[in-house]
C-alpha cells in the first residue's frame, strides 16, 4: 500500500513560505506549497526547501517520483528516489509561453527515469529512442460517467434554448482549437449550432468568432458534463495542425464516444489511428468535409450498429486497466534495479582485500 502525495502548484500569499496539505476522498494527499509574495530567493529554491520539509514532517523515506513536467525537477532533482517515472502526457515544449528551459529539464529527467510513460502513440513514436523503457498509455477513461449522456433528461439551463442540430466541443480554447473551421461552417451552416464548452487561454477572446450560431458557456465541472453532452447531435474535435497539436491524443475522443455521441474531428494522427482506421469517427480536411460529415451523420436515423462497434472497442479501455499494465512496468523494473544493486554489491565486496 502506497501513501501518494500530489504536488501542486505554488500559491503566493502574505503568509511566510509554508504548504498546506489536505486528503482527498481518494486518499491521495494533496500539497499546495505557499510562497510569501516578494520574499527573498528564487521561487525553485523555496519550493525546495518545503518539500524537504514535507519529507521530514510525513517521515518519507522510501519513495518513488512520478513527474507530470520536467519543470519539476528544478526543486526535486536533490532526491534519490527508488524508481522514476516520467509520465510524458504532451509535447509541452511546443506550448505557447512554454518555458525556454523545459527541453534542457526534459533531457535530465530521461536521463534519470527508469520508466517514460507517453500520452499518445504518436507522442511515443517521436520519443521512443530517446529511453531504453518507453511505453505509449493513451489516456482511459471513466465510461459509466460518460455513458450517463445517453439516458440524461434533464437540459442544462444555459444550452435548454439552444436550436437544433447542435455541435458540441468541450475543453481548453487555446491555441490548439481551429477557430477557422468554427468560424467556416457556422458562417455556411447558420441554421447549425456550436455550443463549445471551456475557459479561453494564452489567445486574445476578441479573435473568437461571434456568429449568432456559436455558443460560448464557459466552464463547467466534471460531474456537468454529461449533461451537456446529453443535448448535443454530434461532438466534434476541431484542432488545428499546428506543433502544439502534432503529437497530442484527445481524451475527449473516447469519451465522446462513451457518450455515444458521433465525432467529427480533424486530422489529428492519434484520431486518426486508431479512431478513424476503425470506423468509428469522421475525418475533416477542411470545412467543407465537415459539413458534408455532418449533414451525413445527421441523415443517419438508426445507430445501433455503430454504437455496438464503438462500445466493442472501449470494453478494454478503463483506468484500472491501465494502471495494472503500468504497476506490472514499475514492479519488474524495481525488481531489475534491485537485483543489479544486490549485484554490484557482491562485486563491490568481492573486489576488497581480505585482512590477515
């Protein structure tokens, strides 16, 4: 049994440099270091300093690193943990605003992983001679949440008055999303409706189009989203081709799908394999294709046969799953770095001169 800390990102406060940590219903401990405004030091060192601290308070001793971001290894790198993980689940050098120093930090953090976990087959492919132990882990998902979209009765009030056909996209509106596309179609297409669901960040709202027929609502918790989904005809995947989008894998095609919800989405490659291959999503190239997808899928009146594919094809896709393959991955390679220390051990001893 493993306790599991979870480390997020600073807040800065009036208050002197502290953390604050508190269990979530999943027992996993969630640590919010607390950064006083203004004081002395790099922001790196003082975080720092309070994991040492977090460590010496919950009597750490025997531990694993799971990295989310490389970035993290400016306040950690001091450790010697057990095992290292690094779960690889984007490109984010090719972020907007990412931080000049995350692929000098992502160089160092393959060296130090025993394991790379990549969020995408194509994100693998590019980083797959990089590491002796690489492994690709599309992301799972939860079905029975998203399944409650095909059985929810009840509209949310905001999307209630919204017409029909309706074309949903919930998740980040950043650089990633084609606004073009959006904007294409809704301007050829004014009867269709666009309900797209997330915060807008590191790009200006006023590029946003703001045709009558696309419909802006802002964010929305987990547990909403069903809900929304619910009341849309089809769900769509409108990302650009751009670096920022040229290895990601989108959760959210699964979970459309779990919905039982049809998928327009643009050529993203890991749409694409294994989605697409399949049969069980749309590819668009450009508005035009879109709109002839859509106006197809809406003609479809019967969808039995090809939600009895979609639902064959996620029986496996689960987060238990997942984390099984990667605990018996962590297992064998703790195995393997203790029988090299026990062996080196004897060598080490082997090699000293014996005292007469």
């Amino acid at each position: 049994m493993y306790r599991v800390f979870y480390i997020e990102e600073p807040m800065y406060t009036d208050a002197e440099d502290d953390y604050v940590i508190q269990q979530s219903k999943e027992k996993v401990w969630v640590v919010v270091p607390h950064l006083k405004k203004g004081a002395q030091g790099d922001a790196a060192s003082r975080q720092r300093s309070i994991l040492n601290r977090l460590f010496s308070d919950r009597s750490i001793s025997r531990y694993l690193f799971w990295y989310y971001t490389p970035m993290a290894l400016q306040f950690s790198n001091h450790f010697t943990p057990m095992l290292t993980v690094y779960d690889c689940m984007d490109e984010l050098s090719s972020f907007k605003f990412a931080p000049p120093q995350l692929k000098e930090l992502e160089k160092e953090l393959m060296g130090k992983a025993d394991l790379v976990f990549t969020g995408g087959h194509s994100l693998y492919e590019a980083k797959k001679d990089q590491h002796a132990h690489i492994y690709p882990f599309p992301s799972s998902i939860d079905k029975c949440h998203f399944a409650k979209a095909r059985n929810h009765k009840e509209e949310p009030a905001d999307q209630a008055s919204i017409p029909h056909p309706r074309f949903g996209f919930y998740g980040v509106i950043d650089e990633r999303f084609d606004i073009d596309l959006i904007e294409k179609v809704a301007t050829a297409k004014p009867d269709w409706h666009f309900v797209l669901i997330g915060p807008v960040v590191k790009i200006d709202p006023a590029m946003l189009p703001q045709n009558s027929n696309i419909h802006y609502l802002g964010s929305k918790s987990y547990s909403e989203l069903p809900g929304y989904l619910s009341g849309w005809d089809i769900a769509v995947v409108p990302f650009a081709l751009n670096e920022a989008t040229r290895f990601i894998s989108p959760t959210k095609t699964p979970e459309y799908l779990a919905a039982g919800k049809p998928v327009i989405s643009t050529p993203i490659r890991d749409v694409v394999h294994p989605y697409k291959i399949e049969g069980l999503v749309n590819i668009a190239h450009s508005p035009e294709e879109f709109i002839l997808h859509a106006e197809q899928e809406l003609a479809i009146e019967d969808k039995s046969a090809w939600l009895a594919k979609s639902d064959a094809f996620l029986a496996n896709n689960s987060w238990d799953n997942t984390w099984q393959q990667m605990m018996e991955l962590i297992n064998d390679r703790l195995t393997a770095k203790q029988a090299l220390f026990a062996n080196n051990k004897r060598k080490k001893k082997a090699r000293l001169p014996s005292i007469t």
